[in-house]
C-alpha cells in the first residue's frame, strides 16, 4: 500500500521537493501547505512543490459504524480498503467505489470520485453526511447546503484539511458480483460508440456499467461489462492480499504505439475467447483489478504517465468520443487501457465535481512526449468546443486557458480556499488568473 | 481470547490491534496518550473487538506495570510494544537522559514480560510477546545506548523463555528492522530494508500463532545481524553505523 514516493503523484514523471508534516500535529503550517492522502491521485493535485505536505496516514481511524443505519464515522486518512472490508461484514458497502480501494476517505470527497454506478448513485461527495474540516483560522463541521461543504467536495483539499466524516453505505446482499461481458464494435468507430451506449441503455436494472475499449483500433472495438451485487461465497468478504507486486520499471522502449497495439489486442482476445457471458465473482476483483498488483504505476517506466479523462455532454456524446478517439489514434498517441462510461443526470453538491450528463472516456498515456502533449492540448480543445471538460485529479498537463474554460466556478473555490493551502495543480491552472 | 498490548499507540501495536480485532478478540490496552488510546479503542470496536478497555498512565514505571498486572483478568496474549528511540550523540553528554531511555526501553519492558508472564502462569498459560530490536544484537556506533536496552531485553526474554516454557507460558522475541513508521516519513527514498507496520504485525501475530521464540522480522534480517556479528571487534569498532 506504500506509495513508490511521497513526492510524486500516482502518474509519476514529475519531481518535486517538499517538506513532509503530519495531520493530527498541531498547528498546522503557516504558509503552503496541502492535504495529502494515498497519493493515489494521477496528477499534480496531490503535489505541492517547494511547500509542505500534510500527511493523514495517522489519521486512518474508524470511529463509529451504526450498522442499522448505515452510516459510518471516520478520519478522513481511513482507506476505502478498511471500510469496505468492515461494512462488508456487516451487509454494507461502499455507495460508490473508484478504481482502486488504496483511497483515503477525505481523498474521495476532495476528488469527488465516481464509479461504475454513476448513473445511479451519482458521486461520492452525495454520501457525505458530514464532515469536519479545518482550517488556518477555524475548525468546523459542515453538512450538505453549507457552502464550503460545497466547495471542499471536489475543492481538491484546497479548502482545508477535511479531519473527520460521516459516510453514508450502502446495503449489499453479499461479497458478490454478477457481472455479464459482451463484445462490441463490428462496423466502424461511430458504429461502435452507438452500440456502447445502446448496451448501457439497455442495462437499466444494472448498477454498474463500463467499457473497455481498444483505442488503438480504427473500429473502435471494445468490452461491455454490467455488474449487480449477489450473496457470492462467504469466502469473499475477504479480498486477497496484495502479494503481486512490480520490482521494476517498465524500460521506456516497450512503451510504444506497436506494443500498446500489441497488448489492447491481447486482451480483447483474451475476452472474446471467454464465452461465459455471465459469471460471479468477488467483488474485489470487479472492481479493483489493478489492486491485486501493487506499485502498478510502474508499468509505464520511469517517466510515468498521464491519465487522460475527459466527460462531453450527452447531446454531443456520440460524435465527439469517436473524434477525439480518431484523433489521438491517427497522431499516434499510444494509450493503453481506455475505458468509456456514461454519466448520468445526479448532481454532486461539488462545486467544481467532474462528472456531468454525458459520456466519459479514460486513456493511459505512457511517458508522454512532445508530439503526445500536443496531441492531447488538440484534445481539450475539442473537449472544449462541445461544452465537456477534463478530470482534474488526473491532470498533470492541461493547461490555464482551457482550465478556466473547463471550469469556470473556479472563483468561487478560490474564493473559499485557505490562504495557507496550495498544490501544484492550483497554481499551474490559475497562473495567469487572479489565483496564487 | 484476551489481549493485553502495552504501548498500544505505536505503529505496530496499532497495525496488529487491527488485524486481532476483525477476529473478534477483547483488548485491554495500556499507553500514555488518553485521547489515542480511545481513538484506537473506537477503531478496534469499529473492526470487530468485542470488549476494548483502556488505561492512560506511565507505562514506563514498573510500579504502575505492577498494578496494572494484578488487576487483569484471564489473559491469553500480550504485546509488549513501547519503546523510545534513543538519540546517541545526547546519550553520549546527558546521562540522566541515556538512564531513563535504558529504563524505558530495557527495565519497564523486562518488567512488564516478567509480570505478565507470571500472571499467565497462574491463569492457565499464554504467549508474551516482547518488541526487542535488531539493534540488540551489537552494540553499534549509531546507537550505543538503544542497543544496549534492546540486548538486555533480549537477553532477559531468552531467560525468561527458559524459566517459562515449563509453566506453560510462550516468550516471543520480536526484532525488527527499520520500520516504515509516520515517524520516519521523511526519508522518502526507502530502500529494500524498509518494512510496514503491518507486515512486521503480520510476522508478530504468525510467531505467536506457531510459538516461535525469536522472530526476526523480515526474516533477511537474521543473515545480516549473522554478518554483522561476526566482524571482529578490532574492525567493527572503526564502522559508524
């Protein structure tokens, strides 16, 4: 569970020097400083180069769990991982789950991360019940309707450090998924996004819902899964510990358009060779894969990776994915593991949340060169164009302009910001703005 | 069972409470810290403990351990995990400091096995584990004093082991390595012999589950305290590690 540094992100490839305090020491520094969890986050939102980082990991704590209610009380250093395992226990689980369960709780509310449920549970940030947050000046518990409970979730720690939570769960029958594959993408690349969103259309009684798709393929072809929670094996609850781990880096000559090629196509055969269309299985397996391999970051080398995500609107959905998809095959972008994923109509109290009403697509990108930034900035612009925006939390590239186009209530977070707090992202997006 | 840890608010006790209690065990916890203790109290309830009661106090006196023992109930398992790291250039210039850091780390924790052990002894048996160190081994440059509390401790429960075995009470010695604790946070490029708290929690728990007596923990520090133990004093005494 250690992260490979405690100056980089998740992503990697960017150095940066920082003193190291703790959270639960006091006081808090007096001048830049940022919350930081897991480091889990992609990009320069959980970096503060040449200030201060505040750790949470000894803030990791469960304090109360009411299981007729449902709802739990934690330090915001608390893992996904530890209350996932505890409210399994007891028929709960989480309501909405990212990638990964190495998350620290107040990481989920600062991201405001999403899961496969998107279009029906909407983001982390609706289960927070409460939180209390802290400030340079002020400690307070805020509830949904306070306005900087609007700004902290998905405010990207920036408006302070989030010290404890209430957490709503949900009630589950068990440790169990069953989950249903289905191969699409046959004619062309527009064709295959239409059969994306018809296969998610038509999967209303399934709260989980993603595909994979192969990016490095002229149609566009990919993997539809759908998920629904069931009793499965006693033997589940437990997830299996993370033994696999990755001793080196990935040499950065692997890292090329021929190989990602080369593995996309490798799984899509692996899955269309499993004719079961219909399985169960452990719910650790559905939804954290990477889990079971620790420090997988370092699969993409030394230089690391972006994450690129980005979310257009409903109504522009199906056009704009295949052209920025084309795009990024035709500039030879090599990405590995694209994921597309409607996001439905639930609002997040999160002044500056991600997600909205449409379609969302995630593409790892291998130490990105010139010719691949310049590839995605053409990107963000046709994000742009349509009215979508980029996944900050992932970012480590995007730049000022398109930031602000992206997400123009970014005021008013600067307006609630602690004037001690900062991270990387913050002044890199707002450099050229009225930010610090 | 019934868990007795001593020093519970350190890293590893903290990692192995946590793997204990989603087994549904009672914990009696004693530490210095009030307001910790009934935090790690709350998560241990939280993760499945049944009975968590704490006691705040200075643990590192032997006439609090002493109470402190004769009024336990039934007791199945201890953990004895407070220690200090002792800073040795202070060592070298305040004695009084280099005396209360050697009665922490070497009296108090002596006592508190002997205690306990005892008490087990007279409640139908159990496992003491003690948390000695890797620097108990040989007295080192960087760390002459702490060493030599952690020697003396291990010292005593290879004694202690002996006297015990017979009355039906397991002694564990447990010696780390360098542990991945907050505290040392800021050495942020760790190498290959930086282990968790969990997994060193991990290997406590699996020693008192197969009655080891010495565990070192990981196991690769054994081969390198063989190595360091065997370089002759007339060349060792020029190393300042």
């Amino acid at each position: 569970m250690n992260p490979l540094s405690l100056d980089q992100p998740w992503g990697r490839g960017s150095a940066a020097v920082h003193k190291h305090h703790f959270a639960g020491d006091t006081p808090l520094p007096d001048s830049s400083w940022l919350p930081r969890g897991l480091g889990r986050s992609y990009g320069d939102v959980c970096v503060n180069d040449g200030g201060t980082l505040l750790h949470t990991f000894r803030q990791d704590r469960l304090i109360a769990f009411d299981t007729t209610t449902g709802v739990i009380e934690c330090e915001a250093g608390a893992s996904l991982a530890d209350i996932a395992e505890v409210a399994l226990r007891n028929g709960w689980f989480l309501p909405v789950t990212p990638g990964t369960r190495f998350v620290t709780v107040g990481g989920a509310i600062a991201n405001d991360v999403h899961g496969k449920n998107h279009q029906h549970a909407g983001t982390f940030g609706r289960y927070v019940r409460s939180l209390t947050l802290r400030r340079s000046d002020s400690v307070s518990e805020l509830k949904p309707g306070d306005a900087l409970f609007s700004a902290t979730v998905a405010g990207m720690g920036l408006t302070g450090l989030i010290e404890r939570v209430r957490l709503q769960l949900i009630r589950v029958p068990g440790a169990g998924i069953v989950q249903q594959t289905k191969l699409f993408g046959r004619a062309d690349a527009l064709a295959s996004v239409d059969e994306f969103l018809a296969l998610e259309a038509a999967s209303g009684d399934w709260p989980y819902t993603v595909g994979w798709i192969d990016t490095m393929h002229h149609r566009l072809r990919g993997v539809f899964f759908r998920g629904n929670h069931c009793r499965g094996d006693l033997a589940w609850h437990k997830p299996v510990p993370t033994t696999l781990a990755l001793p080196i880096d990935m040499p950065g000559w692997l890292l090329r358009p021929w190989s990602a090629k080369a593995f996309n196509g490798a799984y899509f055969r692996a899955q269309s060779m499993n004719t079961a269309m219909q399985s169960e299985l452990p719910l650790w397996q559905f939804f954290y894969p990477l889990d079971a391999v620790s420090a997988w970051n370092r699969a993409y080398g030394k230089r690391g990776f972006v994450q690129y995500q980005f979310v257009v609107p409903k109504a522009a959905a199906r056009e704009s994915v295949t052209q920025i998809l084309t795009h990024l095959r035709t500039s030879n972008v090599a990405s590995y593991l694209g994921v597309i994923k409607s996001f439905g109509d639930i609002r997040s109290p999160g002044l500056m949340s991600f997600p909205m009403p449409g379609v969302t697509v995630t593409v790892d990108i291998a130490a990105p060169a010139e010719r691949e930034l310049r590839a995605l900035d053409r990107a963000d612009a046709m994000v742009a164009d349509v009215g979508g925006r980029v996944y900050p939390a992932k970012d480590s590239r995007m730049s000022s302009v398109m930031f602000k186009r992206f997400f123009p209530q970014w005021r008013e977070l600067e307006a609630l910001r602690d004037c001690n707090v900062s991270s990387s992202f913050w002044r890199r997006v707002t450099s050229d703005g009225s930010g610090k | 069972m019934n868990i007795v840890i001593v020093g519970a608010t350190s890293a590893v006790a903290q990692s192995a409470i946590r793997i204990w209690a989603a087994g549904q065990h009672s914990f009696v916890l004693y530490g210095r810290n009030a307001s910790e203790l009934e935090k790690i109290a709350a998560d241990a309830r939280v993760r499945g403990a049944i009975e968590v009661t704490v006691h705040a106090g200075d643990i590192a006196s032997v006439t609090y351990a002493q109470t402190a023992v004769a009024n336990l109930s039934t007791t199945h398992i201890a953990l004895i995990a407070h220690g200090s790291l002792t800073l040795s250039d202070r060592a070298d210039t305040d004695t009084d400091y280099m005396a209360s850091e050697i009665n922490v780390n070497f009296t108090s924790a002596a006592a508190w096995a002997q205690l306990l052990a005892n008490h087990m002894a007279t409640h139908g048996g159990g496992s003491v584990a003690v948390i000695s160190s890797v620097a108990g081994d040989r007295g080192r440059y960087s760390n002459h004093a702490y060493g030599a509390a952690k020697a003396g401790l291990s010292a005593y429960c290879s004694g202690l082991r002996a006297r015990m075995w017979r009355r039906g009470v397991h002694v564990l010695t447990v010696k780390p390595g360098f542990i991945d604790t907050p505290m040392m946070a800021h050495v942020t490029k760790k190498g290959v012999l930086w282990a968790t708290p969990e997994a060193i929690a991990q290997g406590i728990i699996r020693g008192i589950e197969r009655k080891r007596n010495v565990v070192y923990l990981p196991k690769f520090w054994a081969l390198i305290l063989l190595a360091v133990k065997h370089v002759p004093e007339s060349i060792f005494k020029r190393l300042k590690f």
